[in-house]
C-alpha cells in the first residue's frame, strides 16, 4: 500500500523577498504550498517540512572566505558555491514563511547544520556523509511516496529529489510551487530535467488535483 507524504522544502524567510538569498518570485509558492496542505491535510496524508539550519560560521557562507557572495571554491574537498550568509539558526531569516500554512506539519527536519559541510538535500550532506533525520522518520512512518515542492528548484529541491528516489521513493514535484536561484538562466529548466531523467514525475498543481482521487 502506498502511503504519501508532502514535503516542503526550505519555504522559509531567507528565500523569499527580502531574505538574505531571496529567490525571485520565492514567496509565489507559498499560495501554492498552502492549497497543497490542504488538499493533503483532507486525505488525512502527513506533511513534513526541511529548514537550512546554518550555524553562523558555516564554511558555505562567503563571509567565512573573505569571498564574493555566488563565487566558486571548494569546502573540506567538495566544489562550492559561496553563498550570503543565510538561515542562520534561531534568527528571523530561518523561520518558516509567515504565511504558510505550518498547522498540519507533522515534523521538521534540519540541514546544513555542520560548519564543514553544506547540505542542498533534505536527506544528506553535498557528499552523503552524514544524513538527516527525515529518511529515518519517513520509514517509521510507513511512507514510501513524496509529492516535493519549495525552494530552490536547482539546488535544494533537485538534490532532495534525486536523492529520495535513489532512496527508492516514488516522488512527484509540483513544479509551480517552486522557484530557483538560476546563477544560469536555464538551471531551473535543467533541474526539472534532471529529476525526471532519474523518475520523478512533474506536475503542476492544477494536474495535481486534475488527476489524483
């Protein structure tokens, strides 16, 4: 039997309009989070959320390199982007988006809280080191399918999706409930590529309610 959950990925501040790293249009998928709450919430189906957790010296923050926000380096031997500080634990700027739905969330599961490692994924660090709680909980629960959306499109939605398939979840993406960061005018377009290369399937949300019971 297939038991389904939703997973909000990082819907929080820091991505949305006047955050640290906002993304454009960020704070578009919150309205559509929402309505996706509530159509989960209806069928009694679990909604989970992952935050990046930054401590304030985290080695992906370029302030920590004396480096330009979005530069390329390397942190402890893995290619890094250098980002704005950003979801720094416990401050405004890692909370979730005050207009989303938090209600029916079930758990929130943490990432990016290892100062040498940064964490795109909401199931492991950039190089599957160390793992997050969620996986773990998701298997206690009995819940063998995700419908993802949130931000950002090409960093921690993609690498949250590829990685729950390789986990051996079904995965769906409601591809309008996300936004990204697009460094490169197509990253957003290659990512959803990419996630369904490796056997998510994409949806909008209109699709979503068209064509689920």
């Amino acid at each position: 039997m297939t038991q389904r959950a939703l997973l909000l990925v990082d819907i929080q501040n820091d991505f949305c309009a006047g955050g640290a790293l906002a993304v454009a249009e960020g704070d578009s998928t919150v309205d559509i989070a929402n309505a996706m709450v509530a159509w989960c919430h209806a069928r009694a189906e679990t909604i989970v959320a992952s935050l990046d957790w930054h401590p304030a010296d985290h080695g992906s923050f370029a302030s920590q390199h004396h480096a330009a926000p979005f530069s390329q380096g390397e942190l402890d031997g893995l290619p890094q982007t250098f980002w704005p500080d950003h979801c720094v634990q416990h401050s405004e700027g890692a909370q979730l988006h005050p207009l989303l739905d938090k209600t029916a969330i079930a758990a929130v599961f943490h990432k990016g809280e290892n100062p040498l490692l940064d964490s795109y994924s909401a199931f492991f660090d950039n190089g599957h080191r160390q793992k997050t709680a969620l996986d773990g909980w998701l298997r206690e629960h009995g819940i063998n399918e995700l419908v993802v959306l949130g931000l950002a499109t090409d960093y921690c939605v993609k690498f949250t999706v590829l990685d729950a398939l390789q986990l051996g979840y079904q995965v769906s993406v409601i591809t309008d409930g996300c936004r990204g960061v697009n460094l490169h005018a197509d990253d957003s377009a290659q990512a959803f590529m990419a996630m369904a290369a490796a056997g998510a399937t994409l949806y909008t949300l209109a699709d979503w309610q068209e064509t689920q019971p």
